[in-house]
C-alpha cells in the first residue's frame, strides 16, 4: 500500500506547523483529517486555526474535520471521537501531535505548567490513544504515530528541563509499552522525532527566533517521514522510535536540501537525539551547548 487516500486519520493539534504539514501530505493522498485541537479563535501571535487548517487539507485535496477538542478533557475526546466517526465511518490512524513546552529548570517551573506539559504530552496521548483504540481495531493497517523522542536515558536530557523531559518521555512511554499491548491487535505503535530543529512557533518563540529557524529544516520533511512510516504494514513496523532523516534515507531519499531553508547554512541538532544517530548520518549538525 503505498496511498493514504480515503484513510482516515485523527490528529490532536494540526491547527499549524508539523502536525499541519503531516495533514497536508496525507490529504494530497485523499485522506480523511479530524483536526481535534484548542485553536478556534486566531491567536494574536501565531497562525493557523482548526478551521484554516481545515481548509488547507481540504485544498492540498483531503477532506477535513475540525473539532474544538481539549484533550486534557476525556468527554470532549470522546465527543470528537464520536464526530469523527460519524463523518468519516472509521479512523484508521491515530496521531498524538499536540504537546505543551517549557524548558526551564526545577526551580523555575511553575506546577501549574508542570501539570499542563504532563496531562497534554503524557496523558493527552495515553487518552487519545485509548479513545481511538476500538475504532483502530477495526481497520485495516491501523496505526498510533506519537512525535516524541527516543529514550535516550542520557542525564544531559534532563538536568536542563526535567520536568519536559518527563512529560515528553512520557509520550515515548506509550509508544513502548502499547506497542507490546497492541500486537495482538496488529496495531502499530511508533513514534517519530526530527534530526534537526524543525522551523515551528516553539522553535522561533522559545529557541532562538528568526536565526534558530535559519538553522532548521521545514516541517515537510517530518510529513514525508510520516507518510513513510504509515504506508508501512502495520503487522511487522512497530514499536520504533524513528529519526525523519533516517525514514527518509531509508525510502531512498538522498538530496535532502529542499527540507533546509538555507542549503549552504549549519542545521541545529533537535534535542533527545543520541550520540550514535548522528554518527550514523552524513548530515552535519551543531550541537546546542549543554547538550
């Protein structure tokens, strides 16, 4: 199978950058998109809503559901579950793209952020994996795809930002462990994680601005990461943790400078990433300090 169209995929988030840009190449396929996500109103200083998202898939030739979904709240998870299926007549994948950020150390972490980072990323998937979960299995070539990172138990990861750390291993935590739980099933699990900062509002709000996104590649190359691993059969591709570069190369991917929005420039190494991935990549990457 090598088309996404006409299978439907739930997404948390969506609404901008890599969950949009993974929406828009499965609708380029035909796909079915649910956009579950917080983002009706415009926010004054990043783009992109549930329904102008909608429109961008409907346009790249998808077609769209945009569902006002916290997915902190298990009765509007279930509702836009509801909804999706009602729609679209099935879900056939599940993506957990939403996650909250903030780096900060222990003492600088409010518990309140603590707690929203923990039930977005950690729960927030556990949840909507779980809500999808009798819909998956009824579908054929069903998969869960959550972004988050390898687990990597590296100290550097966390001394920085534990509490992110946590919240965001807590996602790969469910890519393990359902991975086992869902075989049975045939349902994979895998989780997927840049090489290289990627151009989004975090990277440019949180990271660094208009020179960290110089040193990023566009969120494209996770989309056709993506699209690479949900195509596979889901019986025999499960429990990863894949790096979109080495997805790519293994599809046969080998020019990779249409991703990068300067060619000639350094790419900035993602965090989470181990040592031994970028020693087996020929891609160059500067590593942050501390990291």
């Amino acid at each position: 199978m090598a088309s996404l169209k006409n299978k439907t995929i739930f997404m948390s988030g969506g609404s901008r950058g890599i969950g949009l840009a993974i929406a828009l190449r499965a609708a380029a396929d035909g796909a079915n998109v649910v956009i579950a996500a917080k983002t009706a109103d415009p926010h004054p200083k990043l783009p992109g809503t549930i329904f102008t998202a909608a429109a961008e898939i409907e346009t790249a030739g998808g077609r769209a559901l945009p569902v006002v979904c916290d997915i902190r709240e298990e009765e509007q998870v279930a509702d836009a579950v509801d909804r999706a299926i009602a729609t679209f007549g099935g879900i056939d994948i599940c993506i957990n793209n939403a996650s909250a950020i903030q780096l900060t150390p222990t003492n600088m972490t409010d518990m309140k952020r603590f707690d929203l980072m923990h039930q977005v990323n950690a729960r927030g998937t556990f949840l909507v994996s779980k809500s999808c979960l009798p819909h998956l299995k009824q579908a054929q070539n069903p998969h869960i795809l959550n972004l988050s990172p390898p687990l990597d138990m590296s100290p550097k990861w966390f001394g920085n930002h534990v509490a992110y750390t946590l919240a965001k291993y807590g996602m790969s935590m469910c890519t393990l462990g359902m991975a086992e739980e869902f075989s049975k099933s045939a349902i994979a699990v895998n989780s997927l994680w840049p090489l290289t900062a990627i151009d989004t509002a975090a990277v440019r709000n949180l990271l660094g601005g208009d020179a960290m996104a110089k040193m990023s590649r566009k969120p494209e190359i996770m989309a056709d990461a993506a699209h690479s691993i949900l195509i596979r059969d889901s019986k025999s591709c499960t429990g990863n943790f894949f790096i979109d570069e080495l997805v790519l190369r293994d599809s046969g991917v080998t020019d990779f400078a249409r991703y990068a929005h300067d060619p000639e420039g350094p790419l900035a190494a993602d965090f989470f990433v181990p040592d031994a991935i970028f020693d087996a990549v020929p891609t160059k990457v500067l590593r942050m300090p501390g990291y």
